[in-house]
C-alpha cells in the first residue's frame, strides 16, 4: 500500500530533521519547512497528501496558515501540533480547516494512526472524486453529439444549468435525443450519486400515470395488492425525467404542480404526506403554449416548468451532423455486434446526407444499426439502407422537398443536394443554381 508525501512544518530544526528522518526511514515520502511562508513556497511546487504543521511558527502562524491553505482550497489534509497548555488553540485550528491534531510531546506510532486514518479517507475521497468524473465522462453527452453551433450552445447551456435545481423543459421532435439532455443534466449535477429515474407519460391513462408518479396504497383500487413506490419516491435526492408531460390530464398536472410548489404528495389511496426532494426535468414536442390557450394544459403548471427551455433542432436543420452522428453510431454497433466494417460507401453517406430525417437522431441510429447488421462486406453500401432513404437512380438529379419545411430550409437543402451532386465544387454548383459562388460561399459559412 503506498504512503502519503508528507509535508512538516516545525521551527525547532533539530525535531524538524529527526521527525523526517524517523517518518522516511518507515517509508513515508516527506519535505520539511521550518516556517509557514517557507510551506507555502514549497507547496506551489510540489504536491503534498497531509500537512502536519506546529502551531507557533515564526512570520505566518499555524492558524494564519490553515486559513491560507483552506481559502486556495488545496486538497490536503492537516494535523496540527500543540503543547498541552494549548489544546484551546488546537480546537480553534480544527474550526478554521485542520483535519487533527496531537499535542507535544510527539509519539511517532499515535502519529502514525493519525497519519493512517487521515490517508485512507484521503483516497477514499479521491476515488469518489474519479468515480463522479467517470459518471460525467460517461454521460457528459451521453451519444448527444454534434459539432453545428446549434448543438454547442445546447451543450454550453447543459453545463451551465446542471448545477442548478431549477425545473427544466426540453422542446424538440420525436427522436432528437430529449432523455440524452436530461440525462447529461443529471449526470454533472450535485445529483449524480442519485437516482435519474424517467418515465414516459404518453399512452398511460390517467389512473395508471397517477399511480407511477406518486405510487399507491394496498387496496387503492382492483389489483393493488401490495402498496408501491412511485416515480417520485423513487427519485427522491435525484432527477425526475418526464418525457411527454404534455400527455397529462389535467387532474394529474394538479397534483404534479402540488409536487413542485410544497414538495409533498399522497400516494394513491393514502391519507400520509410523503415529502420529497427531486429535480424535474420535463419534455415535451407539442406546442403547450398553444395547449394552453385551449385549456389542456395548467399556464400555472406550465410557468413552474418553463423556468429553463432547451429547444432540440430537428436533424435536418444540423445535417452538418449527420456524418459525425453516423460515425457515431457505426462505431457503437460495430463494437456490439463484433463486426469489422471500416465505415460507409460513399453513396451510402451520401444518401444518408440528403434524406430529410422525420424521425431524427433515433431513426439515423436504427438506419446504423440495421447497416451494421446486414453488412457482409468491409463497407456499408445503399443495399444495406432502408429503400425509402436511397434516391431512386433516375431520379438523382431531382430534389425532393418534403411539405411542411420552411423556405430557409428548402433553400439549405437545395444548396446542400446540388454541392453533392457538384462533388463539392462551389463554382459549378453556383453555375447550376444560376446564382454566384460568393453567395454559395456565404451560405456555406453561415451554415458552419
């Protein structure tokens, strides 16, 4: 087992040298400082696990000392050392940020315990603190990914509210990756040791939702033969993800606003207050302005919600995307299926590239997935795409506009189609499009 690096503070040399000579000899790493502003010098260059420091130096005091080293928040622990008239001082030491302390004169084993004890809740610390970074390297995005600006402020927006506790509404389409985001909310909070628990609330009726929110009572209603949990019991201290809450009948956005406002509920069936603490993150694709207006959704519950809104592009308005995205994904499955594929055909990626996405990054992923599966061969190929995604041969020089998309979009995606079919060339597509390659050039930039 290793040893900790030892840092010894002690203005009396002689007890100094001996002290480190006695603590090298039983294995320990140490540098000794005969005075706090020596201390400090030494600690900007190299870094110590446990500090054990007299209180009477000269210059810069023990106390004066601990406060210096607490406020830059260096991660080491402190055991300070008085005489036994000074035990007063020592209390006072522990308030302002030392970890222990022994009084004079200094026994070597009990110092050693000290010494031990602080060491193990020193990298008991450490390996929590590896721990929480590889939840976040894990979920930091989870497989939210993309490099368009859009996606980067969504990413610089997940970062910045993740600390908070405040309610969250994601927006977007089906299959943008809603329960990613809330996800990586989660997952860099304080809450990350906690349960992130979702549920989807469309297609549930009324009485069954109830009952996954708040749980119920044994004999509640037919069937309930044993009392359960709900959702929010569940995710006490952590995140509550509620995908579709637009779905909610009224009767249960009544008791979810209760929730919010006083954290309490009854369990279905119960008379007990159950008091909970739980972060909610709620998502919806409908427009709950609009169901508002008419009267199917709460404008109170609706503002509790709406505190922070993240809206999730579709992935035709991020096609810059879509090869990253695939890369992605092939990698992923790749790996699941044990495949050696180097990666697309590129008239499979160019189909892929061009096909209008109505059911986004979900549809891209299980369109992967299936190449993966199908493919024999070191490439994927448009044999392996889905018919509906390859553009028939005859009809390669033709755009298809689906209906519904917006002029800027038709006008991306026409730009977008006809630099494919020009392999790129800006002037040559400038040339078919009849407009001049500054102005393609412009849209290209604009478009990142």
């Amino acid at each position: 087992m290793t040893k900790p690096r030892l840092l010894l503070i002690d203005d009396d040399k002689n007890a100094l040298d001996g002290l480190v000579k006695i603590l090298a000899q039983n294995g320990y790493v140490v540098s000794g400082a005969l005075s706090g502003y020596e201390a400090l010098n030494l600690l900007s260059k190299k870094n110590f696990d446990i500090i054990v420091t007299d209180m009477k130096l000269p210059g810069i005091g023990g106390l004066s000392l601990i406060r210096e080293l607490r406020k830059k928040e260096e991660p080491v622990a402190i055991v300070v050392i008085t005489a036994y008239s000074s035990v007063k001082t020592a209390v006072e030491a522990i308030k302002c940020g030392a970890d222990d302390y022994l009084t004079k004169p200094i026994n070597v084993e009990e110092l050693e315990l000290v010494l031990e004890k602080l060491w193990e809740r020193q990298q008991l610390i450490a390996q929590n603190r590896l721990l929480k970074e590889k939840l976040k390297d894990k979920y930091k995005f989870s497989e939210l990914v993309g490099s368009t600006p859009q996606m980067q402020r969504i990413f610089k927006m997940v970062e910045d509210v993740a600390p908070s506790t405040a309610s969250i509404l994601i927006l977007g389409e089906t299959g943008t990756g809603k329960e990613l985001v809330a996800n990586a909310i989660h997952y860099q909070s304080d809450r990350t040791c906690m349960p992130f628990i979702a549920l989807h609330c469309a297609a549930l009726s009324e009485g069954v939702l109830e009952s996954e929110l708040f749980g119920h009572e044994k004999g509640a209603f037919t069937g309930a033969v044993q009392s359960r949990k709900g959702r929010f019991e569940l995710a006490d201290g952590g995140t509550l993800f509620l995908d579709e809450v637009g779905e909610m009948s009224l009767k249960v956005q009544v008791k979810l606003l209760r929730v919010l406002e006083k954290g309490e509920f009854e369990r279905v069936g119960g008379e007990k207050t159950v008091k909970v603490d739980v972060r909610l993150i709620a998502a919806t694709n409908r427009d709950l302005e609009k169901e508002v207006s008419e009267g199917r959704f709460r404008e109170d519950l609706f503002y509790r919600l709406n505190v922070i809104t993240i809206h999730l592009p579709p992935l035709r308005e991020r096609r810059e995307d879509i090869p990253i995205l695939s890369n992605f994904f092939i990698i992923k499955y790749i790996k699941k299926y044990k495949k050696e594929i180097k990666g697309f055909a590129p008239e499979a990626m160019e189909a892929l590239c061009t096909y209008h996405w109505p059911g986004n990054v979900r549809e891209l992923e299980n369109v992967i997935e299936r190449g993966v599966v199908l493919c024999k061969k070191s490439m994927i190929t448009v044999d392996q795409l889905p018919k509906n995604i390859v553009p028939d041969k005859e009809d390669i020089t033709m755009i298809k506009i689906p209906l519904g998309i917006s002029l800027k979009e038709a006008e991306k995606e026409i730009i977008q189609k006809t630099l494919l079919m020009a392999h790129s060339n800006k002037k040559e597509a400038a040339k078919i499009l009849g407009i001049s390659t500054r102005k393609i050039e412009y849209k290209v930039k604009e478009w990142g």
